[in-house]
C-alpha cells in the first residue's frame, strides 16, 4: 500500500513539475526573450529614440528657459466687451457674498444691484453664480477647483459709495484653469465697469484682485503642464507603438514557433512601456530641476505619468494590430490624436470628454499632481481611461489574432 502510495505520489509531483514547466517557466521565458527582443529593436531605431526623449526636453526648455514664465496679467484696465471666443471655454462659476448692510441711497440698495448684474450674466449664460454667506466656504470651494473665482462685497460698500469714499472689493481668481481664465477675468471686469460707468463711480470704486494657485515662477510650464505633458506622452508613446506590431515582419515566422499572438502582442506592450518610462522620468527629473510646484508628491507625480503611459501605449499597440500596413497604423494615429484635440476644444458634455484619454490625463494630473486631490475625487476619470485602454487592447488582440501569418 506505502508502495503505491509512494509511486502515485512521485507520478503527481512528476505531472505537476512537467505541467510548471510546459505552462509557467517555458512561458515566462519566451515572454522575458520576446520582451529582450523588443527593446533591442526600439532601441534601434534611432527616428524613434530621438522622437521619445528629445522632444519631451524641448517642450520643457520651450516652456521655461524659452519663455518669460509670466502668463498672469493682473492689468484692470482690459475692459473689453464680450466677444465669441474661436474655441469653446467651459463657463466659469463665480461665487459671491455680500457683506454689505449699510444704507446710502434711500431709492436703491447698491450691493443688491451689484448682485444683480452679476445674476444677469448667469441668466445669458455667461457664468454660473454660486452665493453664500460664508467665504471659508468660498475659499474651500476654489481650492479645490469647484469655482473659478469668487468676490467679496464688503461691509459699508454702499454708504461709504454714497459720501464718496473709496470702496475696495476683493477678488480672488483661479489661474490654474488656464481654459477659462481669460473669461472669467473678462466676465468680472466687464460686470464691474459696466457698474462703476453707470454708477460715475469711476474713482472710488477699486478692485483688489488676487490670482491664486498658480506659482511666482514658471507660470507656463505651470499652467501649461495639465495640457501639454498628456499631449507629449500619448502622442509620443501612441505613434511609436503603431508600428509595434504590422512593421515587425518576422513575427509572421514567429507564430510558427511555440509562442502565440498573445505572448507576443504582451511583449511589445511590455517593451514600448519600459522604454516610454523615459519620458516620464525625464518630465520627472526637469520638475524637479525647474521646481515644479505641485500639491501632491512627486511618486504620485510618477504614478499619473505612468498610467497615462500605460494608456498611450495600450491604445497604439491595439492600432499596430488591426492595421494592414505601417501607413495605415499611421493614419488611424492622426485620426484619433487630432479627434482628441479638437473634442477637448469644442465639446462640452462630461460623458463624451471622458472617452477621450487627453482629457482624463488632463484631469489626472491637474486635480491630483497640481491640486493635491485624492485618486479618489478623479476616479471616475482614472477608470475610464483604465477601462477603455483595457477594451481597445482586446479589441486589437481579437482582431490580430484572427488574422492569417504571411507565410
């Protein structure tokens, strides 16, 4: 009985060792030789490292040591009417809070025809308004980018209006949304003058505006960061990865082997990431090296980067594996990177944006990296670009791996 006990027993550790070579170390081999292979190929290709890890510098150099780093006008004298922008701005929501109670007018009460104003912006849609009786609430809610700006009017205001006296209302602006910057600005200033010109309160009537969130130095690297850096890395690591797999001709004679579409189409994926983390830690090292102000830290910093990463390279390796040839792979490239821009600049629906990785990087890295938000308060950003990178990867597997070897 121990005989047979012993003998099955060595029969089963024997089948077991047999079934972890066949189906785990031979694998893992093939998948670890695959990736070697890969890199040795990228790296190669000299267009491509050049494209990967030169380009990422320049943007950096472009944006700081190329520029004044001031983007910030705090000039109240642009007082222009309101004129269609070319591109679309999301509407700036406004918040405001009056303080003021004081009695100088017996027909009118100022404070609530300030209000007023800014009530008929919201009913032609030019802003939202947002009132409230507590600015602690007012300066939470800008900085955690819920409003744009806010504005105080102060105790006083219309009796010390009514004996001439100069009145100082406090703005306090977000310059971090670079996107609808220039309207709020526009939107308040045009507010206020068109109050003061109707009131000849010419004189007495004085803004204090303040700008927040955005740094004393290298304000466009700054500002420019939440747009530019999703930009340089999907297209970057899309483009490269496009040819991953319909230019790589030999992998026709390599199905032919015991590896498989699937280890294969793994590995590409595996080598284009290693070598894209290039450009994340050189958008890393010049951060660092420019002092890039940021709310979060700079492993966080990382991890943003890395997905964004993961999702540029998973979506050009899915467009290598459905194209026919390296120009088509190409073109389908330049169909999705452009469609990205042009639906950032002209489409306003949430559920749409969220489609487009660009727009779920620039959330990424704008609320966590530069507001110092949790994953938690984007995550229905970071799962739609986890989810679509995931579909359109196995879309692109299904499709290679019904296709016909040229041999």
């Amino acid at each position: 009985m121990k005989g047979k006990f012993k003998l099955f027993s060595n029969s089963l550790l024997s089948k077991l060792a047999g079934w972890k070579e066949d189906h785990l170390i031979k694998p893992l081999k093939r998948y670890g030789a695959l990736v070697v292979k890969e890199i040795k190929v990228l790296i190669n290709d000299k267009g491509a490292m050049i494209i990967t890890y030169v380009i990422p510098l320049i943007v950096v150099l472009v944006l700081t040591i190329g520029s004044s780093g001031q983007i910030i006008s705090t000039d109240d004298s642009s007082n222009s009417a309101r004129i269609n922008e070319l591109f679309k701005n999301e509407i700036p929501i406004i918040g405001i809070i009056d303080y003021d109670q004081s009695e100088g007018f017996p027909d009118r009460d100022l404070s609530s025809d300030f209000l007023a104003k800014f009530q008929e912006a919201q009913t032609e849609g030019l802003c939202t308004l947002f009132e409230t009786t507590n600015q602690s609430e007012l300066e939470f809610l800008l900085g955690d980018g819920e409003i744009n700006a806010f504005i105080i009017i102060p105790p006083m205001f219309e009796f010390n209006l009514s004996i001439h006296l100069p009145v100082i209302i406090p703005i306090v602006i977000d310059s971090i949304n670079t996107v609808n910057l220039q309207s709020t600005q526009q939107i308040v200033d045009s507010i206020i003058q068109d109050f003061k010109q109707e009131n000849d309160f010419t004189g007495v009537f004085k803004i204090d505006k303040n700008l927040v969130n955005v740094p004393d130095k290298n304000q466009i690297f700054f500002a420019a960061a939440p747009y530019i850096i999703p930009l340089v890395i999907f297209g970057i690591g899309c483009l490269t990865s496009t040819q991953s797999i319909v230019s790589d001709i030999p992998k026709d004679r390599m199905v032919l082997t015991p590896t498989n579409k699937g280890e294969m189409m793994l590995a590409k994926v595996s080598a284009n990431i290693l070598i894209q983390l290039g450009v994340v830690i050189i958008f890393i090292i010049t951060s660092l090296f420019v002092n890039l102000q940021i709310m979060s830290n700079y492993f966080m910093y990382f991890i943003v980067l890395f997905l964004m990463e993961i999702n540029a390279v998973l979506i050009g390796v899915a467009i290598s594996a459905i194209s026919k040839t390296p120009l088509a792979a190409y073109q389908y490239f330049i169909f999705v990177f452009i469609f990205q821009i042009v639906a950032i600049l002209f489409i306003e629906n949430p559920m749409i944006l969220m489609t487009m990785p660009l727009y779920n990087g620039y959330q990424l890295l704008l609320q966590i990296v530069l507001r110092g938000q949790t994953f938690w308060s984007v995550r229905v950003n970071f799962f739609s670009l986890a989810v679509e990178s995931l579909i359109i990867y196995f879309i692109g597997y299904i499709v290679f791996k019904i296709q016909k070897t040229m041999l």
